[in-house]
C-alpha cells in the first residue's frame, strides 16, 4: 500500500574505484501511479491483489511521458519500481548496451539489444547506442506474464519522448569488474513457489482468510516467527528456485546478492550467459533458476516474490543466517 502510494525511492552505491566513473550519469527510476475518476489513489481491487497491481500511469522520475535529452556516452541507471508491473523497454533505432546489474558492474560491456526486460526491483545501468542523432519515443512493449483469471489486449505503452544525441563512444573494451570465484557450494536448498488452486465458483468472491494463504513458499504461507532456511556465514550455496505455478513471479533475496549459473524452463536448461551479481531473479511459469549464493552477516532476512501483492499474501519466508 506504501509503494502504491509513492512511498518508494533509490539510492546509488557508487565505488571509489568505479571505471566508469567519469562518464555523466541520468537515473531513470520508473513508477507506475494508479488515479481514479476522482484522481485519488484507490484501494485494490481483488485483481490487484492476485495479478499485483498496476498504475495506469507509468512515470519515469514522477514525471509522465517526459522529454529526455541523452547521450550516447552516457550510464544511464533504471530502476523498475512499481509493484507488478514489468518492463520491455525499446527506443526503436538505438540499442542497449548493459554494462550493469542490480549489484552493480559486470565483467564487460555486453553486445547491444534491442530490448531490455526489467521485472519489478530488477535495476540496470546502459549506455544507449545510436547511428546518428535521433528523437524517438521510449516504448514498453506487452509483456504477457500470464496473469489471473484476466484476457489482457497486448498493449505498448510509451514513456518519454528521448532526443538521442550521438558522441564519440566510451571505450568499453577493458575488464569492468572481476568477480571472485565462489567455488564449490557446500549446501544448497530448494524453494517452491506455488499459488492455492482457485476456487471454480467464484460466487461472492473469496474470503479474507483464502487470500491471506493465496501465495505460498515451500507450501507454506508467510510466518513472521517462523523460520524457513537457515544459512551459515560464509557458506558458498547453491539455491534452486522453482516456479511451481501458471504465472511469472520475481524473486528476490536481501542481505546479499547471487549469481545465476542456469535457467530450465520447458525442459531447455540454458547457461546465464554472463556473470552478474543480483538480488532480483524473475522466474517463468514452471521455470527453475539456479544461482550461487553466499550470506557474510548473520542476522534474520526474508526472501520474497517482488510482486509486493503476493509478497502480502504469503509469498515471503525467513531465512537465519548464523
Ligand atoms: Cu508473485
């Protein structure tokens, strides 16, 4: 309710030893707001509250469909804050080229892209590439995550008006980071998420106490006192996170950041391509995504479906670091 209602910001962590450093940064920070016809922010609707819910208005920097000047030499920082809403950005004539994930820097510059796909928390660093000076729209393309019980038009939306200006390109080709080697995990664990079936007869809608226990972890609902794994410092880990359920879910871990080594889906296990440090892994229906972890503070933190609806409704558990 919180994050629906603004309350929501970024911050930036920035290494003195950033290679990237000189170049001029823009922070894009896209929200999406919800209004209704007395231009107030309403309280979810049951739909909201199963698919996650979705502002009409998507801003970037609170601010609609802006006018963005960029350069081609400059890091631009994105942030997908809304609650459940994904992003596939396009600017049609430029290309992405990531240089960095939510934990921060990769190894290299990787090939440029056309689009680029941010599930909710998922955050990125770019620089855009074009042929020339441009003036484009900045477009999120549909992207069918298989929502409940709702037929969906595929519909882009745009989101800034980007004059793209050409300048000399950045020399990328050096190492931007180096990772160190995790090594050999010693533990590892498994985490399911599921959905309750949905009842045939919708009738009069659900209980209160159905939707509480919609959203589950390892079968389970969320439990403030109770805990689900339990982690040792310093432990190298290999977790395999399995999406048991008919809609996309991010998941997303505090305390530390892992790194996805594969994604199986549809019986098709694929390599990540590339090395990236992250706390945000979003998971196709019936999809596995395995990553190494390793947790160097103990303490209590939660890992949770970044769909802050679901994450409400149960889709949260406890893990102790000791
Ligand atoms: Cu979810």
């Amino acid at each position: 309710m919180q994050v629906a209602r603004g309350l929501a910001g970024t911050f930036v962590v920035k290494s003195k030893t950033d290679p990237l450093r000189a170049l001029p940064e823009q922070h894009w920070m896209i929200s999406d707001l919800r209004l209704n016809q007395q231009a107030a922010i309403p309280p979810n609707s049951m739909m909201d509250w199963m698919d996650g819910r979705e502002g009409q208005f998507v801003l970037i920097n609170g601010q609609r469909n802006p006018t963005i000047q960029v350069g081609t030499g400059t890091r631009v920082r994105i942030w997908n804050s809304c609650a459940a809403r994904y992003l596939q950005l396009e600017i049609p004539g430029c290309q992405w080229q990531v240089v960095g994930t939510d934990g921060g820097l990769l190894e290299q510059a990787q090939a440029p892209v056309d689009t680029l796909f941010l599930a909710p928390a998922e955050r990125v660093e770019v620089l855009i590439t074009a042929p020339a000076d441009m003036q484009a729209p900045l477009i999120s393309r549909y992207y069918d995550r298989a929502k409940m019980m709702v037929r969906e038009t595929p519909t882009d939306i745009s989101l800034a008006h980007v004059t793209v200006q050409k300048q000399a390109s950045p020399d990328l080709s050096a190492e931007l980071r180096s990772f160190e080697a995790l090594g050999i995990p010693v533990a590892s664990k498994r985490v399911e998420f599921s959905e309750h079936e949905m009842p045939h007869d919708m009738g009069q809608g659900m209980s209160e106490n159905m939707m509480q226990n919609m959203f589950l972890v390892n079968g389970k609902s969320f439990d403030m006192e109770r805990i689900d794994l339990r982690s040792k410092v310093g432990d190298v880990e290999q977790w395999h996170i399995y999406n048991n359920s008919h809609m996309d879910h991010p998941f997303h871990l505090h305390g530390t950041q892992f790194m996805v080594t594969d994604r199986e889906h549809n019986g098709v296990k694929r390599a990540e391509p590339f090395k990236a440090w992250r706390d945000t892994a979003n998971l196709r229906p019936y999809e596995t995504v395995t990553f190494l972890v390793k947790q160097s503070m103990p303490g209590l933190r939660m890992f949770h479906c970044h769909i802050l609806e679901h994450e409400d409704l149960g889709m949260m558990a406890n893990l102790l670091v000791e």
